[in-house]
C-alpha cells in the first residue's frame, strides 16, 4: 500500500513538473526577434507645392447642351473635338448611354475573344475586382459620381473576366444580344449634332476651372514671391467656362520655405521630387528661380517640370518632399544594435543558436536603423533574417531552447 502511494505521488509530482515546466516554456521567452525587411526611406524637405501650368480656359459660346467626348485629365490634339453640342438635355443622355453600351459591347467581346485561360491570373483579377469596387466606394462618398459610374462599368468588367477564368460564365451570348439590341434602338433615335468644341490647341483637358488659371501663369513667375501666395485670391468663372486645357510643356512648382531652407537650393539644380499621385510619384525637377519675400525670412522656391499626367493636370496644390538622400536597405529596431569585440553588428536567431554578424549603418533616428544589404558570401544579414531586438547574456554561438 505505501508503494502504491509512493508511485502515485511520485507520478503526480512528476506531471505536475511537466506541466509547470511546459506552462513556463509558453510563456518565456529567453528572446525577441524581428525580421530583417527591405525598406526605403526618403530624407528631404517637405514642401507644400503650388502649382503653376499654361491653362487655356474653354468657353462654350454657342450655348447648347455639350455632350463630352475627351474624358477629364486626357489629352487631347489640336482642334480635336472636345465636345458635341446639342439643342436638348434628352439627345445627351441618349449619347451618354450609347457610348456606355458600345463599350459593354467591346469588353464583352474582347473577354469572349481570350482564350488563354491557362495563363490568366485568378489572384490578379481578384485584386482587379477589389480595386474596381473600392474605386466605385470612394467615388461615391467623395459625391464624385462621374467617376463612380466609370468605376461601376469596370467593376461589371472585371466580374466578368474572373467569370470566365473560374468557369462561372463562358456564355455572354443573351447578354450581347440584348446589347446590341439597345444599341440599334439608340442609333434610330440618336439626333445631330447642332455643333463641336474643339481644343485650340493641344494639351489635358480639365473639365472644370478654380478661377486661378490667369493669377498663376507662368508668365508671371517673378511676383510669386511669399506675401503673393499668402494673398493669393482666385478670379470669378468665366461666362461659358465648361473646363481648361492643360499645356503638357514645362510648368512650376512654387514652394513657400524659410530663407534657411532656401539655402539648400540654387538656380540650375537638378533634383528629384517625391508625390503621393499615382501616376506620377517621382518627379524630375530644376530649380528655375528663388524669389525673397520683403523682409528677407521667407523665400519662394520655384521649380521647373516638363512631366504631365492627368492628375497633375487637375491639381492646383499638393504635399510633397524634395528628396536629399534616399536610404535602402535593411530595416531594424535600433535596439537591435550591438557592439562585440569594438563591432557593430547584430545577432541573427538561425536554427537553435545565435549568430552574430557585423553591419554597416546608412540611416538611424532613435527608432530604426538601416542596413546596407550587402551581397556575398560571407556571414552577413540578409533579408527576412530573425533578428534579435531582446534578450541577455547574448553570445555568438549561444544555444536557445
């Protein structure tokens, strides 16, 4: 009997120590770790742009309702038709739901045309899909409902191609049918043109003005100075002004700076200007002048750009960085720095042992460094590497359980 109570105390002693000691490997952890990443940072001046372009204001003298046939930020050649005009309201929607028809038309045909199902990307046309439909949500909280609609016919496009991909749907046949259907009824109906608007001459066209095309001209670089923008007021619309045509030759930038931060700059410099625009997140820019304000604390940095996109067109002011270095590399928790042996380096968890390897430092604040991405074949960090950001009596070669 005392040998069974033994053995059960015993066994009951035993599974508690397993559990204690496996509760207390769960929770400590004789080390932290972070991963190695790539990482790019851009150290410059942070400016908030003007922008200063060669815009012609379009004026629809002739009245009439203009049926628009140069999307807003595309670019049009000279005398090419900007608009038709109409005499009703009526015969412009009959227009606007030809044209949306005749493009169903075409993106139906041009899916029922690809037949390389095997090279189709399933996860790219997902992401199309999510792209269209969160395109078609901000349009629509932004009130921008021209845009929502064009989102709307990318997002049924986009539907259908994954369809077609995933099998859904390889029968667009009724669909086309109705289509063109509608389409014919439309061409019986559609009414002529009473007349056209035609660009005089080439450049973006923006369909709509902000009343500061003649008070920020190019022409006018040399009285941009800091009390200029500060008293900056925009003009009344022009009667009949139904949009502007952007020049895409060289245009400004105009950027209100301390006279310290001006002293970065001078006349002739080239340089490289980051923006959050996607269609132009880098811009290769020179710096064309430097205008004092009266009392000499305040300058005006103008910057010239020959680079132009649709968004560029339609924007008047924007944040952006005039880059001074750009650092890539490796990024990391300052505190994973450490010296061993006069070293600088870091200790990498591989396997079940620590390894320390030396690193050369491009960029450090009091939160990240970067690393230079060294590559040969020597003990060196490389890319998704476990770093050690904590951790005691830290050692090369050390065994962690």
């Amino acid at each position: 009997m005392k040998d069974n109570a033994f053995l059960k105390v015993f066994f009951g002693v035993l599974v508690a120590v397993y559990f204690i000691h496996q509760i207390y490997a769960f929770i400590y952890h004789p080390i932290q770790t972070e991963s190695a990443e790539y990482y790019e940072m851009v150290d410059g001046l942070k400016i908030s742009a003007t922008l200063i372009r060669d815009e012609q204001v379009v004026i629809n003298a002739s009245g009439g309702i203009l049926h628009f046939l140069a999307d807003d930020g595309s670019r049009v050649a000279k005398n090419g038709v900007i608009a038709n005009i109409y005499s009703s309201e009526n015969d412009s929607v009959l227009m606007t739901e030809k044209d949306a028809i005749a493009k169903k038309i075409a993106d139906i045909e041009e899916l029922q045309n690809y037949n390389n199902l095997q090279a189709s990307d399933l996860n790219l046309a997902n992401e199309n899909v999510s792209a269209a439909f969160n395109g078609f949500i901000r349009a629509t909280s932004n009130g921008n409902f021209d845009r929502a609609s064009q989102n709307a016919e990318e997002l049924l496009s986009t539907i259908n191609h994954r369809q077609i991909i995933t099998g859904e749907q390889t029968d667009f046949t009724a669909q086309l049918s109705a289509l063109n259907e509608r389409l014919q009824q439309l061409n019986n109906q559609l009414p002529n043109a009473t007349g056209y608007l035609s660009a005089q001459r080439s450049g973006y066209f923006v369909s709509a003005t902000d009343g500061f095309e003649s008070v920020l001209n190019p022409s006018m670089l040399d009285s941009v100075t800091p009390e200029y923008l500060n008293q900056l007021k925009k003009d009344d619309p022009a009667p009949g002004a139904v949009g502007k045509l952007v020049s895409d030759f060289e245009w400004y930038l105009a950027a209100k700076v301390s006279i310290n931060d001006s002293l970065r700059f001078k006349v002739g410099d080239a340089l490289e200007i980051r923006t959050s625009l996607l269609s132009m997140p880098t811009l290769t820019a020179t710096v064309k002048q430097i205008n004092l304000s009266q009392k000499g604390e305040q300058a005006v940095v103008i910057f010239s750009c020959n680079q132009m996109s649709s968004e560029l067109a339609t924007m008047r002011t924007g944040n952006m960085t005039v880059v001074s270095n750009i650092y890539q590399g490796l990024r990391l928790p300052k505190k994973a720095l450490r010296v061993v042996d006069g070293k600088t380096g870091v200790f990498v968890y591989s396997g079940m042992s620590l390894k320390f390897v030396t690193v050369k430092v491009i960029y450090q604040n009091d939160e990240i460094i970067i690393c230079e991405q060294q590559q040969t074949d020597t003990s060196v960090l490389r890319l998704y590497d476990e770093v050690v950001v904590k951790g005691k009596k830290l050692y090369d070669g050390k065994i962690i359980n």
